[in-house]
C-alpha cells in the first residue's frame, strides 16, 4: 500500500495567498505554527486534510530549566528501548494506546470576557502530552511530561493569537489581550492556527512534527519536540490556535548518539512525514554531510540539506517519494566526523 504524503500540500496555495503577515518569525503560511530556537547542545498528521490546515512559524529562545512535578499517571509508555529492535506488533500497539483517544477531545470554552484564558479540559492538554510522547517513544526517547506553569503560559498564547489572528512569538504591546504570561508563552511555544479554524490536538502535535509547513524551513518544531533531553511541556489551544510551550526542563541525559525521524525499525504509515530528518549533537553533521536511501535494495532519489544551528541538535534532512507498507528503506549518512551511520525504516501499515 502506497501512503502518498500530501499532507497539507493540497490546501497550501491557496492558503499562502489568505496568509497574513509574520514579523519575527517565519511561519507555514505566515501566521500559525511557530518553532523554539535551541542551543546547539541543548510524523504527520496521520490522515489527509481536506480542510484548510493551520499555518506554522518559527523557533523561540530558551529559558533556564525548572524543576518539575513526576509524570503524570495517565501517560503510560513502555521503555523506549532501542526502536530499530521492536516487533512491529508492539509498535501497533502502543502508537493505537497512545492515539486512538484523540478525536472527541472536550474542546476550548472561552472566558467571561475577551481576554480570559478560558477553559482547556486537563484531558484535552493531557492527550496532547501524550500524542507528543507517542512520536518521541518511536524515536527511541524519553517522555515529557505536563507543566503546569507551561500549560498556563501556553493557553495564554493560544487566547493572544486568537484575538490578534496572527503568529509571533515576539508580539507588541499594542496586541489586543497583550500580557506578560501571553509574551512568555508565544515566545517559548510551538504556535499552530488559522482563524476560521477548527483546531484539534491531532492537527497541533502531527503538525508541528511532519513540519512541512514551516516557511523558516528550520524543522524547528520538529526538532525541539524529538530533543533527548527535554523533559516537559505545556499545551494551550483556543478556537482556532494552539500552543506547545517547550522552553522548560531539559533532564533527560541522552542516551542515544543520533535521532532519526522517521525512527529506524518498524513505524507507523499514519506517522510517517516525506521529510525525514537525521539529528545528532557531536557526529559532525554539516555541510559535507551526504545521505543515500534505498527501498528494497533500489536507490531512492533524494537531496539532503542541512538545517540552520541553533534550532536542537545539527540536522540533515531529504524529502521522499510516497512511502510503502512493507518495503524496507535503508538509510546511509556519511560525511560524519567519524564512521557512517546506517539504519534501516520499516513502515507498518497498523490494523
């Protein structure tokens, strides 16, 4: 079975045309997603839209690490172990436990006034941790777990970019709704929306990792969200915005020398993204940095690009053909500071 991954390619036209303007940051079509900027060392949306998809932006700064409450009860997660091993059952299995909760989610009530933060059910915020958390166990990596200060940070900045109808992360004073805890979330946040938009966790989180939708062409918002070390985060969403504040605790130690998305082994065709990306923050990725794909021993035609620093870890990512369940793709990237690294992708097709 081919996945053919359009995405949001069949509404992004016609939404770049409607798209307004975002100063500080680059965003999908101007105005909805944005990504955090990272230090050096610091999936998609798993069904074809057939409505206009948000926008997405660019990356913010980095705040200093807290300490955080322990992961919530009802994240559960088997131990991330080493992907390119797991059965492709178990991989079935834990992306449904994770996932199959997402439609029907309880959504946004707005507040008495304007500017009211208004209501997110915790079971809406804790399934966008959890959605968040189904991508990084695929990749090998610990979960994040829900901050409260975050998620108020968070919901702030969905209500600011709602009554603004536009994205930044560093917005003025003269916003309608401008407050400081808005400030700090739309400059720590992922941002996603489009006004007129029905926004759900499922478009906010798959959104932000397949990334195709990033006009600063960063990944950033992939690439901070797959970080090893980061440890939690807040979401916000209001009618037609959403916000993943991720600028919090990074203390996870890292135990994997490189992040591959998609993940090597066996992985979902529902979180399957066409850019595929490869991350490691001391191999020496960079301008010499090369990448050769194959599908069942015949080469794949892709051009590798290495994506701006400070955006996580130094990335190198292609885009690929529409991908097929069952076919195994061998991934070879070279020009490291030291040996290759080869691995394998597995898409599954799960019942």
């Amino acid at each position: 079975m081919d996945v053919t991954l359009l995405k949001f390619d069949a509404v992004r036209s016609a939404l770049a045309l409607a798209a307004f303007g975002v100063t500080g940051c680059l965003a999908w079509f101007q105005g909805d997603v944005d990504a955090v900027a990272m230090t050096p060392d610091a999936g998609a949306v798993d069904a074809v839209v057939d409505r206009p998809a948000p926008r997405d932006a660019g990356v913010a700064p980095i705040d200093a690490a807290r300490d955080r409450p322990a992961v919530p009860a009802d994240v559960t997660l088997a131990a991330p172990g080493e992907p390119a091993t797991r059965d492709p059952s178990l991989v079935c299995a834990q992306w449904r436990a994770l996932t199959d909760d997402l439609a029907g989610l309880a959504r946004w009530s707005a507040g008495a006034t304007p500017c009211d933060p208004g209501s997110l059910p915790a079971a809406t915020r804790a399934a966008a941790v959890r959605y968040t958390n189904a991508f990084r166990w695929l990749a090998g990596l610990a979960p994040v777990r829900d901050d409260a200060a975050q998620s108020a940070a968070a919901q702030a900045c969905a209500v600011l970019i709602e009554r603004n109808g536009e994205l930044q992360h560093t917005p003025p004073m003269s916003w309608a709704c401008w407050s400081q805890l808005g400030y700090q979330g739309t400059s720590s946040s992922n941002i996603t929306g489009l006004r007129g938009f029905t926004m759900t966790v499922r478009d906010a989180i798959g959104g932000w990792i397949d990334d195709s939708r990033d006009l600063s062409r960063t990944l950033g918002h992939r690439r901070w969200m797959l970080s090893p070390p980061l440890s939690s985060v807040g979401y916000g969403q209001s009618s037609g915005y959403a916000c993943l504040h991720i600028l919090g605790a990074t203390e996870h130690p890292r135990t994997r020398s490189w992040v591959a998305w998609p993940n090597a082994g066996p992985t979902p065709t529902e979180a399957m993204t066409r850019i595929w990306s490869f991350s490691a923050a001391s191999l020496g990725v960079g301008a010499s940095t090369r990448v050769e794909v194959t599908r069942d021993g015949a080469p794949v035609t892709v051009s590798a690009q290495v994506r701006a620093g400070n955006y996580g870890d130094p990335t190198v990512s292609w885009e690929m053909p529409a991908i097929t369940a069952g076919a195994v793709y061998t991934v070879r990237v070279s020009g490291l500071a030291g040996a290759d690294v080869r691995y394998e992708v597995r898409p599954v097709a799960c019942p």
